[in-house]
C-alpha cells in the first residue's frame, strides 16, 4: 500500500521547490534586506527617525486617503462590474477596455493629466474653484489620484463573480416575495461580498504604496500632503539611507498586518457564505 | 386556485415561443406541460408565474386578471431545474426565506418561523438537514428543499420547470412518486414542465401537449395515450412505427397490402384517394413465421435485444423501412428468432392519419 496519493499531472516536489525559490529571490530576500538594513540604526535612531510629526503625519495621510480611495473603488466599481456584466449596450467593449487603462498607462502619465485637470485652472478645477473646492495639492487630489489607479481591481474582482451568479436566484426570491432591496441585500450581496472584499484588499494595497500618479497631484507639502512613498524618496535623496529605511520598514509592516487581517476577513466571508 | 390562460403570444426575436395559446386549469389539479425542448413549455411556465411578460393575452387567476401582476404579488411557487438555492444560507434560511422578506406586519414571529421551517423540513423528510448548506446535498435533496422554499409562503400555485430535469433516473422515479403522494395531500394547483412524456403521463391528471408554440392536445394520461388528437401526440408519447399508404374503399392499403381497419377509426370512406399515415406501436404488431393473418408482411429480423420486460426486435419491412416491434420472451422462445430470419407482421391495432382531407 502506498501512502503517496496519486496523481494525473506529477512534480510537487519541482513546483514546490521552484515556488519557495521564486517567492525566495523575488519577494523575500530584498524584504529581509531591508529589514537587516533597518537594523544597523539601532532602535533609539529607528523611533526617533519614525516618530517625527512629520513621519507620522505622512503615514496618516498615506492610510487615510488610501481608505478613501479603496472605499469609493468598492462602490463604484461595483456599479461598474455590475453593469459590463449585467447588460449588453452599444460601446461595452470600449467601456470594458477603458476600465484596464489604469493598469496598462504609466501612472506618471496619470498623475501629470489629473493635475492639469484639476488645477484651479484646469479643465475640471476651473468649475470647482469657485466653489470653494480645490483639488490639486490637496489630500482630496491624493483621493482622486489613487481612485483613478484602484479602480480595476475592484471590477475585474466583482465582475466574473456577478457574471457567475445566476439570474434564478434573483427570480427564485422574487416569487418568494422579496422585494428588489431585499433581493441585492440578502441574496446578491453575501455572494459577491468576498470578492468585494478582495476588490478593497486589493485597491487599499495598491493606493498604500503608489508614487507616480501622486507626486505631482499631491504638491507634496510636508506635514500636510507629503504621502510616505515620497517621504522615502526624499529622504534617499538627501542621502538618509537608514532613514529612509527605517520608514520602509514600518510601511512594510503595516502593510502585511493589513493584507493579513483583510485575508482573514475574506475567509471568515467565504467561510460563512460559500461552504464546501 | 384556477388558471386561466388566454391567447398568450410570445416571442423571442424571430422565434414564436407560444402563438395563441389558451388554457383553462381547474383548482386542484396537477397539470404536465408536455412537449420537447423548443415548444414553448417552459415560457408558457414563466408567463404564469410572473417572471416573463407575454407579448399579448392575459392570465387569470381565479378568474382575476393577474397579467400586470408581478412575480412578487402573483403568490406562486416556483421551482426551478437547477433547484436555485441560495448557497450561503443553510437549508433552514433557504426555506425559511420567504416567511422573512415578509413586510413587518405580516411577518410571523420568530418562534412561528421555526415552527413552521421544521414542519416543512419534516415534509420533505430532511429535518436532520437544517443547519447543512445546499452544496453539502444531494440532487434529489437539494430539490426536495427548493420543493419546501417554495411551499413555505403557502402559494395558491406550484409552477415547477423541469423539477427532476437534473436528477439521475432512480432519484427522478423516486421524487416522482414523492410528489405524486404530496399532491394528494396537500391538493395545491401544481403545473410541472417536462420533456418526458413518461413523467406527464405517469404523475399528471392532466396532460397538456406542446409543440411549435400551440397546444396539440389537452387531455387526461389516459385520453392521450389512447386516443392521440394529432400524429404529433401519438408520436411523442411513445415508440411508434410509422408507415406511408392510401386509402382504397374505406380501407387503408400500404404499397398494396390491405390493413385491417380497427379500433376507433376515424370514418375513412370519404376519404377514398388520399394519402394515409399509419401509425402502430411496437408492442401491436404481432409477429409469426408464416402470413397466416390477412394485410401480414414480411420483415427480415436485423437485432435483438432481449435485456428488459420485453424483447426488442428491430426488423427490416418488405419495403424496407426500419420497423419495431415489441414481444414477449415466451414468444420469442416459440419463434427462435435470430437475425436474418424472415418473419410476417400484422397490426393489431392502429391508428390512421389521413393527409389534407
């Protein structure tokens, strides 16, 4: 009797050791580098580096607007998905491939075009200044900037989940009496909430770390609109090696407790509404 | 409550789902829309139930109209092929999910809920099932459950799209049986769509056949079978052997042999000269070695199938038309049939359709 389970397609040990190897040299090593880096400061330069007001006040923003942005994502980007994958119009292909170009443009690009555009006399500002609203140079432009870049993970997440989802559970409940509210909040919504989740999980990871698209609708003022990313930049530019290193370090920890808790939240969801 | 349905059309682009169909169905009787995939069952379903809009005519029920209706107001059960459970609930919040959208004042309080989610999990025996999801049972189990969602509103209708559709052939014979006996006890008005004819005729009072968007025939199983309206009917609700002839002097002749005329014919002298559609079932032809019986033909055995209550035959006729015929084993001993063997059919019964009288 062999305990091996057998198997169509053979090689765990070659995938699995490739896997370690990969993760190894691509993700793992220069983390820890910088971790060691980090280490050669001592604790006592290490806080001191990272508890300055303005260190902290960067990381606020950075989180805060970060948020922000994954939260609009996960509303409108449901909206979005919902209609490419509910309805058939004129033009769904373009509206389809207009939602990757996030991906696909430099963010640079995008952060040089939402400036233009929302500078208090751009295109969109224009109209906004006099009511008061300044966008460029202000967290608000941060927000918009990192909505812009967010905003396909939230769509090509929800998407193939509400594609999957069958119409005749949405009629199974109307004959059961459920209203249209009803409907989206008891049957549709525990469905594709999982996937929203990750949607959020995935824009919220993205905005924490983006720098192109922000540094130039940001305006960068320290204390007030400097993001942590370019925090680190600046400091590399006055040759701050382990001060840049250690705000690396606190950002890639807060990062993985995020991602971490935020996968525990999506398998508590998958668990409860999807079993088996 | 009482269906009535009156001259539903429906399309689907250039396609005619129903074309003026009207239908009355009394209260209490369980109705089999039979007719295959195509013929307009399954909207005709939706279109009583609310969740497709006809592009003319009207439903009634209880002699209310109820056309503008919504699936919501309409009030009836409705349960779907795919059984269409909610996968995050377990089966108890599935069944109990339509005593839960009710609106405040109508909702029945929580202890009732239960109450009344456990008698209908005892119904459809799995009250050990409750705190499972859907995806931890079984076919038959899952559509027993949507069978309990369904009733727990208390529906004045069933309406269930092809319910066995998706089961293997036991669990659909067994739920069959199960829904039959449920029928009896409960004497809801219950319309179930099906393609198979042995299912309508076996489960149903009554039997409305489809085809092409129009009724063919509307009839008890009994009527149906024995006195098919249309070829269509008598074609769809069984093995049949179909032969092309003429009618000569009230009498039906295929290439020359006479038939005996039996059984419940229509009148056929006034319709000397025209072409006939001569239909037997398999089991009423008889077969002997020699043409001791008069309009008998010859037929070469081509393959014997002796797996099952009765033996298969499939000849070829002296006309060369693939011919089937049903005996029993006994017979089939007393014959020593094998293939190649000459043999001589005749009817015993048939039934004749006459071409564009």
């Amino acid at each position: 009797m062999s305990l091996k389970r057998r198997r169509i397609l053979p090689g765990f040990g070659l995938t699995m050791g490739y896997t370690l190897a990969y993760l190894s040299l691509v993700a793992l090593i220069p983390l820890s580098t910088l971790a060691l880096s980090a280490s050669g400061i001592g604790w006592a330069r290490f806080w001191h580096v990272v508890l300055t007001p303005r260190v902290i006040a960067a990381f606020r923003l950075t989180i805060g607007t970060a948020i922000a942005a994954a939260l609009i994502n996960s509303g409108f980007g449901l909206l979005v998905a919902w209609t490419l994958a509910r309805y058939e119009f004129p033009g769904k292909g373009v509206a389809d491939a207009l939602v990757d170009l996030p991906f696909a443009l430099p963010t640079s690009v995008a952060g040089i075009t939402l400036t233009s555009l929302y500078a208090a006399n751009g295109f969109v500002g224009r109209w906004l200044a006099p009511l008061g609203i300044k966008v460029a140079f202000t967290p608000l432009g941060i927000i918009v900037a990192l909505t812009f870049i967010g905003m396909p993970f939230v769509v090509r997440t929800v998407e193939p989940v509400l594609q999957d989802l069958e119409l005749e559970i949405e009629e199974a409940a109307a004959t059961l009496g459920a209203t249209r509210f009803q409907t989206f909040r008891r049957v549709i919504g525990p469905a594709i909430l999982p996937a929203l989740i990750t949607g959020f999980a995935l824009a919220f990871a993205r905005a924490l770390g983006e720098y192109g698209s922000v540094v130039f609708i940001a305006g960068n003022l320290p204390m007030r609109t400097e993001v942590v990313s370019l925090l680190i930049m600046s400091k590399l530019e006055q040759f701050d090696y382990a001060g840049a290193t250690a705000i690396a370090l606190v950002m890639l920890v807060m990062s993985f407790i995020m991602l971490f808790l935020i996968n525990l939240l999506q398998r508590w969801s998958t668990a409860r509404h999807a079993p088996g | 409550m009482s269906i009535e349905v009156r001259h539903i059309r429906k399309t689907f682009g250039n396609f005619v789902a129903l074309d003026d169909v009207s239908l009355d169905l009394p209260t209490g009787e369980l109705v089999a829309l039979l007719g295959p995939s195509g013929s307009g069952k399954t909207s005709l379903l939706r279109i009583i139930a609310g969740l497709e809009p006809p592009d003319a005519g009207e439903v009634h029920f209880d002699r209310e109209e109820a056309t503008n209706r919504s699936a919501r107001e309409r009030k009836v059960g409705f349960v779907f092929q795919h059984y269409a459970l909610f996968k995050h609930m377990t089966v108890f919040e599935n069944v109990a999910f339509g005593l839960r959208v009710r609106p405040r004042a109508t909702r029945p309080p929580p202890a009732a809920i239960t109450a009344k989610v456990n008698e209908l999990l005892k119904l459809v025996q799995l009250e050990w099932a409750g705190e499972r999801y859907p995806s931890q049972l079984s076919g038959g189990q899952r559509q027993r459950i949507a069978l309990a969602r369904a009733l727990a509103v208390e529906p004045r209708v069933l309406l269930l799209d092809e319910p066995f559709g998706a089961l293997d052939a036991k669990v659909r014979e067994e739920l069959r049986r199960w829904l039959r006996r449920l029928h009896d006890e409960l004497h809801i008005t219950s319309i179930f769509v099906t393609h198979d004819q042995e299912e309508a005729l076996e489960l149903a009072n009554r039997v409305v056949v489809l085809h092409n968007g129009k009724i063919e025939q509307i009839g008890t199983p009994d009527e149906l079978y024995h006195s098919p309206a249309t070829p269509f009917v008598y074609n769809f609700l069984g093995n049949v052997n179909l032969f092309h002839g003429r009618i000569e002097d009230g009498q039906v002749y295929i290439r020359g042999t006479s038939l005996p005329a039996n059984g419940g014919q229509p009148d056929l002298a006034h319709a000397n000269g025209k072409d006939a559609m001569v239909y037997v079932r398999p089991h009423l032809l008889d077969m002997n070695l020699r043409p001791i019986v008069k309009g008998a033909f010859a037929a070469t055995v081509r393959h014997i199938n002796a797996a099952g209550p009765k033996v298969k035959v499939e000849l070829t006729s002296q006309w060369g038309d693939p011919v089937q015929v049903e005996i029993d084993h006994d017979r089939l001993r007393e014959l020593q049939l094998e293939p190649g063997v000459e043999v001589y059919l005749s009817p015993r019964e048939n039934r004749v359709f006459v071409y564009q009288i």
